[in-house]
C-alpha cells in the first residue's frame, strides 16, 4: 500500500514560514507514530506568478486533483496589487476551490483555556468554547448570475448580484453539517434569512428535509443569520455546529473567528465530495492571510496551519485521536505560557518566534508519548 499524499502549497508572505513548522510535526507524526506521507510540494498565489505568469500552474491543479489533501499557506501580497484581477494571487485560490468543487467550509472556533483573555467577549462566556461553522462555499449570491455593473438607463449604473442555490447544493452541505454534528455535539443550527429571501426559504425547507428524511436523530434548529450574530456574540456556547450560505457563512465565520482572541489561533478545511479511495476532496488552510509586515521576521504565529493539519487528520486521514494528540500538545503550549508576538497580552513577556513555537509544539508531542 502506498501513503496517503499530501501536496504543500506554502504560497506567500509568512505561508512559507508556517508552513515550515507544519513540515516538523509531519515528519514527527511519521518517526514516532508510524503515519508516513508522501510529501510534495509547489508554488501557488504571488510566487506562482513570479514563476509562472499565472497564480496555479495546470499542472499544480493536476496534482491537487490526485493527492488526497492539500495544505495552502497563504497567498497574496503589496507586490501584486496592480496585477490584471485574473491573475491575482487569489484567483490560485479561488480556482482550486471551484475545480476541486470543495462545497463545505469547515471554520472551527474553539477558545483555548490559555487564552481566553484574549477574546473580546468576557471569559465566562467564552471559555471552553468550540463552535464548527459550516460555510456552503461554491454557489450562492458570489457565483449566481446575472452579475455585474451595468447602466439603468436613467443616467446611473445599477449593480447586480443574484443569489441562487439549488435543492441539491442545499442539501450535500446539510448533509456535511449533520455528519459532523454527529461526531460533536449532535447539535446543527441551520441559519438563513427565509423572513425576506426565497433563497432562504429553500434553504430551510431543503436542511428540515435532510434532517427528516436521512439524520432525524440529529437536534435541528433553524435561525435568521442576523439573530445569529446577535447570538453569537451573546452566548455562543449554545452553538455546536452551524450551517448556512456562502454570504452568511463568510460573515458568521469571520465574527465567531475573533471570539477566540487572534487569527492566528484559527484552522479551516474546505471539502469535496469523495474520491475513489473514499477521501473526500481537500484543501487545509490558516484563516489569517499571508501577513507582508511581518514576512521573514520569525514573528508569524504557526499553530493556525499546524491546527490546519490537525484538521486533515481527522477529516482525510480518519486520524481523530492523533488529531487529538496534536491539539492537546498545542494546548499544552500554550498554557505553559509560550507565546508569538500575536498572543502577547499586557503581561510584557517576551514572545518566542515561529520556529521556537513549532518545537514546543514537536517537544509536547514528544512529551505525550
């Protein structure tokens, strides 16, 4: 049997540097726990362009269609704000989730005890939170059409954006929300805005028809996104798992993500349908972005690509437990005090860099052995 593969697409600004402290816990993962990957790696965003004149080579889509994950750093930078917009370093992105077809965008936020200063919110509140935002991210008001920017015919212009969504695109995200509910908290609020939208009105009726006819013995509730975000800022630990829209989710996503205090703290995993071997299509990625202020200065905070393959663990490679030992370890960090610039409170310690942060965490998976 071969190993399972993984292609790094460490992209731009600090993503090379992160993405080095990923490459030491795979390495640990292969000497100590006998889970070896088949490694490559290529050029996406900026530093695809710099090679390539386009920001995702065809043949760096080829590769990510075969391997079974993908982990992206970080794409875009000052460099390449006045490129032509089809070869800005996020349409690379852009393009591996649509010709990856990765409809389901995992967006955890989970409040490390070590941290829970840090959120805005106060600490009761946010203490031991771990929330999954499900985020539907191939279709809806950023890819319906009719689009654009047009005369109205009265001397002014008139934009235009639709949002569409199918029974189907509704449903394989719903189902997506409910298998991972049932690995959590058996728990889904579906969130949408059926009191104005047509769209949203599908949307609930499709999620209630999923729950009813195929996962009746998952807790479903339904909730307008605007009451959502009131909610999520009031008490966010009724939550488990949420699913909604593509707009919705980039919205929610974003608002729960600065619950726990810092960007750099925060993992994603966009999802495909399953391939041949039964893995579903993948692509890992830190929340924050490529950070061009701090680029090559070792401040770059790595546990949000470190969390990122926690997630590939334990979504592609059926690892939960060493996904497990992999966030225990950083928790373990963390409460030991260890800190990137980024997670420097008022306390005055000095931060540790990204590479000393990446053997803390090698160090503590050392130690739980």
């Amino acid at each position: 049997m071969t190993n399972p593969s993984i292609l790094i697409l460490p992209g731009d600004g600090i993503g090379p540097e992160v993405m080095t402290e990923v490459r030491k816990v795979i390495g640990w993962f292969a000497d100590k726990r006998g889970l070896a990957f088949d490694v490559s790696e290529d050029l996406v965003g900026g530093a695809a362009y710099d090679a390539h004149g386009t920001p995702l080579h065809d043949d760096t889509m080829a590769k990510a269609l075969e391997v079974d994950a993908v982990l992206l750093g970080a794409v875009g930078g000052p460099k390449y704000d006045d490129l032509d917009f089809s070869v800005k370093p996020e349409r690379g992105l852009l393009r591996l989730r649509k010709e990856m077809d990765l409809f389901s965008n995992l967006r955890p936020a989970q409040c490390f005890d070590a941290l829970a200063d840090f959120s805005s919110l106060k600490k009761d509140i946010i203490a031991g939170l771990d929330i999954m935002i499900v985020r539907e991210l191939t279709s809806g008001v950023y890819f319906g059409e009719p689009r654009g920017i047009m005369d109205d015919n009265e001397g002014g212009r008139v934009g235009i954006n639709t949002q569409r969504y199918t029974t189907e695109e509704i449903r394989r995200v719903a189902r997506s929300a409910f298998e991972l509910a049932k690995r959590r908290g058996n728990k889904v609020c579906s969130m949408e805005k059926a009191n104005v939208m047509e769209s949203g009105i599908l949307w609930r009726e499709e999620v209630q028809w999923v729950h009813d006819n195929e996962y009746p013995d998952v807790e479903l509730s339904h909730m307008y996104a605007d009451a959502g975000a009131m909610q999520l800022v009031r008490w966010p630990k009724q939550f488990d798992v949420i699913v909604t829209d593509n707009l919705f989710g980039d919205l929610l996503s974003d608002c729960a993500a600065m619950l726990t205090g810092s960007l750099g703290m925060l993992p994603s995993a966009s999802l495909g349908a399953p391939m041949e071997n039964g893995r579903p299509k993948a692509l890992y990625e830190p929340v924050h972005g490529s950070a061009p202020d701090i680029t090559g200065q070792g401040k770059a905070n790595p546990i949000a690509c470190i969390l990122s393959f926690a997630m590939a663990l334990r979504y592609s490679f059926d690892q939960g437990d060493e996904a497990t030992r992999l966030e225990t370890a950083i928790e373990t960090v963390l409460a030991d005090g260890h800190r990137t610039a980024d997670l420097i409170g008022e306390e005055g310690r000095a931060p540790i860099s990204t590479a000393e942060m990446g053997d803390a965490i090698v160090a503590a998976l050392e130690n739980s052995l």
